[in-house]
C-alpha cells in the first residue's frame, strides 16, 4: 500500500520529536516559520490530508523535514511524489506562487467594523465569493489587503493569499490569473488548466481587485472556478456587482465623521505629506471637520482636498468644494486615470448606466436626504430595473428605515448628478418633491393623533430633512395650497416631541410666506393658535399673547372652526402664566361650550379639561381639579390617544401635591411613570419621575428623591428636552438645598445644563447662573436665592 503524504509528514514530525524533545504543536511552528508561513496551522492542515497546491513550499517542507529527521533522499523522494509533485534529474516543475500581497497604504485609518465583518465573511466556511462594493475611491482595494494581512485570515488559509489586479486584464482573465498564480508555468498545457491545478485542491483566498475593468468575462471564471474547487475563497473589490447568486455584497460606504474622526485623520496624513509642517489652527480644524462631513469620509475626496491646503485655507477649500466638484482632482503621473478626479469616479459609473438609470439619478439628487421606494417613485417614476442599476453600481446604498428600506446618495454623486439634470427640469422637480413631502405630512395627521403615535413621530424625525427641505421649497413658492399642507401633523410633531423651539422656528417661517399669500379664515385661526402654543411653550408668553389677540379677531369669523377650540386652550394656559386666571376661565368656558355645541376632535377636548386641571389648581380649587380630571380621562379614551393619559395623571398629581396630599400625589406620578414606561416615552417618563421625587422631598425621604432624579436626568438628557430638562434640575436643586448637599450635588448639575442645546432660550444661562450662585451662597441664604430664581425660570419656561 502506497504511503500517502500526509502520512510521511507525520511520521517525520514524530520522528524530530524524538530526537528534538519537543511538543508537536512547536515543531509543527517551527516548520511553517521555516518556509515562510505564520505557524503551524498550515502543517496541521495538510496533517489532515489535504495536499498542499504550492509545490515550492513542498519541496522546501521536504528539504527540512530530511535534515531535521536526518532522512535520506530516497525518503524525500517518496515524500514529493506522494504530493504530487514529478521528481526528476532537474528541478521540480514550476510550481504556484505565493502571491506576497501589496502593502496597504500607510494612511489606512480606522475600519475597525469593517475590517471584523470582513475577516468574519473571509473566515466562514459557506462564504465562497464577497465582493467588496462601493464607489471608486472608497478604500476597497486598501480594505482587503489589511484585512488579508490580518493573523486569522493568513491563518484560515494555509495555502496562500494571491492578490491579482484585473485593471488591465481585459477578456483574457485566464491568462492574467496564470501569469499571476504560476508565471513560469509550460505553455504545453492552457491557461485555465493551468489555475486549475494551481487552485482545486488549495484551502487559499484569491483577491481580485478592480473587478469592474473585466466584469462581464470574470462572471464565467468565477463562476468555473467555485465549481472547480471546494476550499477555494474569492474576495473581489468592485463598483459594480457581480449578480451571482453565491455572491455576498459587502456595501462600503466612507469613514466615519466628526470630532477626531478617521475622516478628519486621513485629512491630517494627506496634508502633511504636502506639508510636513502643516499645523491647523482650532478654526482650521472646524473647516476640515465640515470638508469630511461634506465628502462624506470617502477616502479619494478627502486626500484629493487635502492636497490644496499648501495653496487655500480649509476654510476656502470648504467653500470651493460647495459650489464645484473641480477641486477634486489631480495630475499625478502614479495616479490612475480613472482616479485622477471624482468625476472620473462617479462618471465611470455614470457611463454604465442605461439612459432610463441616468435620468432617474439625476432627479433623484433633488431629494438631498435618504428616501424610500415610494418618495422615488412619486418624484420620479423611476422602474424597479433602474433603481436595481443604481444600487448594483453602488451609487444608491440601501439601509433600514423605521418603515423598511431607505436609499442613501453620497453627496459627491448628488452633486454630479445634479450636474447632468437637463436644463428646466429643475423647478418642476422640486415642486413634485415638496407637493409629496407635504402631502405625506398631512396624511399623518390622523394617525399622530391616534393610538400609533409614536411609529409615526420615529418616521416623521426620519424624514425631516425632506419635510424641512419641502417647506423651504414652499416658502419661497407663495404657493397658498402649497403652504397650507401638513400644518396640524407637523405641529403635534414637534408639540409631541417636546421640540418647542424648532417648532416655533418653523412657524415663524410660515408666518413670513403667508405675509405674501392671503390666508382663508380657517387657516388663519389654526395657524396662529399654533405658532402662539410654541411661544407660550418657550415661555415667551407676551410674544404669545400678542399673537393670540390677532387670532382671536379671526374667530367672529369663523365661530365653528376647530381651530378656534385649539385657540381657546393656548390662550387659557398663557393667560394664567401671565397671572390673568379670570381670562384663562372665561376662554376655557368658550371652548367646553363649543364641545357641547358643535362636533369637535376629542383629542382638542381632553386638552381642554386637562388644562381645566391646571386652573383649578393654581385657583386653589382642588375638587373641581378631581372633577376635571374624570372629564380629561373620558375624553381621551374617547379620542383613541392614551398619549395623553400621562399628562393628565401628572396635571392631576399636581392638584393633589398643591392640597399637600403628598402620598395621594407619589401614588399619582407612580401611576404616570408606570405609563410613560409602557409607552415607551422617555421624556414625559423622566418628568414624571421628577415629580415623584418632589413628593419624596416632601416626604423626608431623600435617598430615593435623588434615585428618582437620577434617572430622570438620565432619560431627558438624549432627548435636548430644554424647558423638561430646566424642570428637573430646578427638582434637583431644591433636594440640594433641603439636605444642605449643596457642594456635593450642585457642581454635577452644573454640567448637566451644558448637555442643553445652544440654540434654545436664555434660561439655560439663566439656570446656569442660579446653580452657580447657588454653590456659592451660605446654606442660610440657598432657599431664598433658590426661590428668587425659580420664579424668574418658572416666567421664562411657562
């Protein structure tokens, strides 16, 4: 019986074992060090029976084995034929070579989660062909020759890495793979024989990079190739897809943005090696922080703007990059044609696009934010097979979105693609853009107001940027249809999500554009009494009043509007901000007497009790604030919103906290807590939660006061929340005071107003200067400059 390979290798390791003393796994070591691989996984492998296909390495294996096993030549021969390798009076025949794989470049930064996914893929068994796709100029070339220098990788495949780059293979594949894999292979046999023999019986990882440049002949060698071996592995780098099915897409997108930032890293090495003393100033640095963010952390872009910084300031190459792609580029003799500029990039894909693709990328740029299938459709009418090209030549990348899959444009294909809209075109897009955008914003309005609130907030925030790009399209059109669409749905979307400030914002921008387009009387009263809600939310109650009283001439007009029932409850609740409770009574009579006369939003009715709930309280008559609240509670079951529950049981805790039934007000916001909990509602959660705490202040019980703050802060923080955020730190404060904790507690809270956004209102300074004050003043004085203060937030906040 014939010896087999793997078997004359493991007879000579035990034989060194014998005469060397040593543990097999460090012979086994030894011998892959001493032809060249990283350890003994390769010995162990073939161990196993599997041949090895690089016959240089076996010959080299034979030549150690015989000297340390001190075997003859005739052991050695029986060794090689056993691998298969001819022996002959001359030398063995030409046999595969390791391809040494290319170094990655020195500016290789960050990567990390690509570089575990990809060395994940790589790694397991039924993973066969990855192709690395992305953009020109995104790093895939640089990606996969790191993660092939990693340990694992070089480890899982004993027989080789080969790197082959097909930039200039054109149709004959074969050949470029044999003079690659065997160079000095005989002519007597083919080329794809050849590769054949070299590969079918090798666990080794081929690499073909710019797949692109021959994707049309390398989809059969592929395809030849996985079924031709079993161990094989074929990672390819590409901007188009292959679309076979055994193929795994592993869509690269740029490096990561931001404050120290790979982007902002790789800018650095790329301006330094044109400057070595390049040196940026804090303002330089905030311009290559904004450059990053605008290429998007593709590698290409940021080096090619990185190399004018020994002729501009970031700040001019910001401001170039804004209105042209013509910066980005180079004449360097080492540089690829095709990578000499990000036209040349993106135009590569560009060309490969049918003219149904060509025309639907450029009118999807004027969407400048992700999209979905249906915004591309709507805008575009774009087929299925153009938006599958998109994606296969990764100029569209694909994500999850809160309602399914999303589309990403890079900003350096927006750009370009914008570039070959044709004239005229233009203007009658962006109509179509902000009419679909608008309108979906007032399909929402139902369902925000319902029970699905919530999926429809996530959604909403998901598309912002298109909504606030739309609206800016319609403020500037004077279009009266235009503007009135999605007012409600978009009010009750920033209203809901406690984001006061940019609701406000944008109401003041309508109300500019509706100074130019007469509004019908209805519009008007629901325009205003939304627009005076916000500034009566940011406490801006004067402002707010002054609105109100142009609304209210509107509803002699109009008495019937529901509007005017919204009007009501805004002015009620600023009216007794403003000290003027008769005023907030006799609206909110107005309003309970529309509900009773007229078919109104239930939702529109449970405010108005809930609201009830607040006077009653500050007027000091609490059993008509129990009554209220039975009213709100009817009132919101009956508009199908439990969103509104929370606030309810909180307007309720807080007539029990002001008659000083302090355990009857805990249980209250106990109750609250458990629902905002079950609602998933992190912010009206974290003032519930403050209002406890105030309860247990009172209570003596500081220990869990503070346990409760704790976690109220934590919830809010996220959330920029700035009036909920003062609340709970004016809460906390007043724990400080009451224990006398004030050095301890008071500087933590000091940062934690610096997590308030810096475009909100001046109570933020404000509040940072009465816990300032507060550390600094005797604990005799605390309470009084506490007060003083909490009287001028409270005015400020409402």
């Amino acid at each position: 019986m014939t010896t087999s390979f793997a078997q004359l290798l493991t007879a000579a390791i035990y034989q060194i074992r014998a005469s060397e003393d040593k543990p097999i796994a460090v012979i086994q070591d030894e011998l892959g060090y001493e032809i060249g691989r990283q350890g003994g996984s390769a010995i162990e492998y073939w161990r196993k029976g599997n041949v090895p296909s690089q016959l240089d390495q076996i010959v080299a294996l034979g030549n150690v084995l015989a000297e340390r096993a001190n075997l003859d030549e005739a052991w050695k021969t029986s060794f090689l034929k056993a691998a298969g390798v001819p022996v002959t009076a001359n030398a063995p025949t030409p046999t595969v070579a390791r391809s040494a794989l290319p170094t990655a470049t020195p500016q290789f930064v960050g990567r990390a989660d690509e570089v575990a996914l990809l060395q994940t893929l790589l790694t397991t068994p039924e993973q066969r062909l990855i192709t690395i796709l992305g953009l020109g100029g995104m790093g895939k070339t640089q990606l996969a020759l790191h993660t092939a220098a990693e340990h694992a990788v070089q480890a899982h495949f004993p027989d080789g890495i080969h790197f082959v780059s097909l930039e200039t293979a054109g149709a004959d594949l074969w050949g470029t793979l044999q003079n690659s894999l065997v160079p000095s292979a005989s002519a007597q046999a083919s080329p794809q024989t050849i590769v054949h023999e070299a590969l079918q019986s090798s666990r080794s990882l081929l690499i073909l990079d710019n797949l692109e440049t021959a994707i049309d002949a390398a989809k059969a060698v592929i395809t030849n190739l996985l079924q031709a071996t079993t161990d094989l592995v074929i990672l390819t780098t590409s901007r188009l897809k292959l679309g076979l099915q055994q193929e795994t897409t592993f869509a690269l997108a740029g490096l990561d943005v931001g404050e120290t930032s790979s982007s902002e890293q790789l800018f650095h090495s790329a301006a330094q090696k044109q400057n070595p003393l390049f040196a940026p100033t804090d303002a330089d640095q905030a311009a290559i922080a904004k450059i990053c963010t605008l290429l998007a952390g593709c590698p290409l872009a940021i080096k090619l703007a990185a190399a004018w910084t020994n002729v501009l300031a970031p700040s001019q190459i910001e401001a170039q990059l804004r209105d042209s792609l013509a910066l980005l580029s180079t004449d360097a003799a080492d540089v690829p044609a095709r990578q000499q500029s990000i036209r040349n990039v993106v135009g590569f894909a560009w060309d490969h696009l049918d003219s149904s693709a060509q025309m639907a990328l450029s009118q999807l740029a004027v969407i400048p934010h992700t999209f979905n299938f249906a915004a591309a459709l709507a805008i575009t009418q774009i087929a299925p097979t153009a938006l599958s090209q998109l994606v296969e030549r990764a100029l569209l990348s694909v994500e999850q979105g809160v309602q399914g899959y999303r589309y990403r444009m890079h900003p350096l294909v927006h750009q370009f693609a914008l570039e070959q809209l044709p004239d005229g075109q233009r203007q009658q897009l962006d109509f179509a853009f902000a009419t679909y955008y608008l309108t979906l914003l007032e399909q929402q309005d139902g369902v925000i107001k319902g029970a699905d609130f919530r999926t429809v907030l996530a959604y909403l925030r998901e598309e912002e940027p298109n909504l606030n790009a739309a609206h800016a399209i319609a403020f500037a059109a004077d279009d009266a249809k235009l503007l009135s669409l999605g007012m409600d749905a978009g009010f009750f979307m920033y209203e809901l999500s406690g984001r006061y400030q940019a609701g406000a914002a944008l109401f003041e921008r309508w109300y500019e554009a509706y100074q130019r387009v007469a509004p019908d009387t209805d519009w008007a009263i629901a325009f205003y009494g939304r627009w005076g809600w916000f500034l009566y939310r940011l406490g801006q109650h004067q402002h707010a009043r002054d609105i109100f009283e142009v609304c209210w001439d509107f509803t002699r007009q109009a008495p019937h509007a529901p509007g005017v029932v919204l009007l009501c409850n805004a002015i009620a609740c600023n009216s007794f901000e403003l000290g003027d409770l008769d005023r907030a009574d006799a609206v909110l009579a107005d309003a309970l007497a529309l509900h009773q006369a007229h078919p109104t939003i239930a939702l529109y009715e449970a405010v108005t009790h809930t609201i009830l709930i607040q006077l009653r309280q500050k007027q000091g008559r609490f059993e008509d604030g129990r009554i209220a609240t039975q009213n709100a509670i009817a009132a919101i079951e009956s508009s199908g919103n439990l969103f509104g529950l929370g606030f309810v049981l909180n307007n309720s805790g807080n007539v029990e906290f002001a008659a000083g039934n302090y355990e009857a007000a805990e249980q209250i916001y106990r109750n609250g807590v458990t629902f905002y909990q079950n609602a998933d509602y992190a912010l009206g959660e974290s003032l519930t939660r403050a209002n406890v705490a105030r309860c247990l202040i009172q209570q003596g019980d500081y220990a869990t006061a503070k346990a409760f703050l704790d976690q109220a802060l934590a919830l809010i923080l996220p959330t920029y929340a700035t009036t909920q955020l003062i609340k709970v730190l004016m809460i906390y404060a007043e724990l400080a005071i009451t224990t006398g904790n004030i050095p301890t507690l008071l500087p933590n809270l000091l940062a934690k107003v610096g997590h308030v956004s810096e475009s909100d209102w001046d109570s933020k300074q404000l509040a940072k200067q009465m816990l300032a004050d507060l550390q600094a003043a005797p604990v005799t004085s605390a309470i009084r400059t506490f007060r003083e203060y909490a009287a001028e937030i409270s005015r400020a906040l409402g």
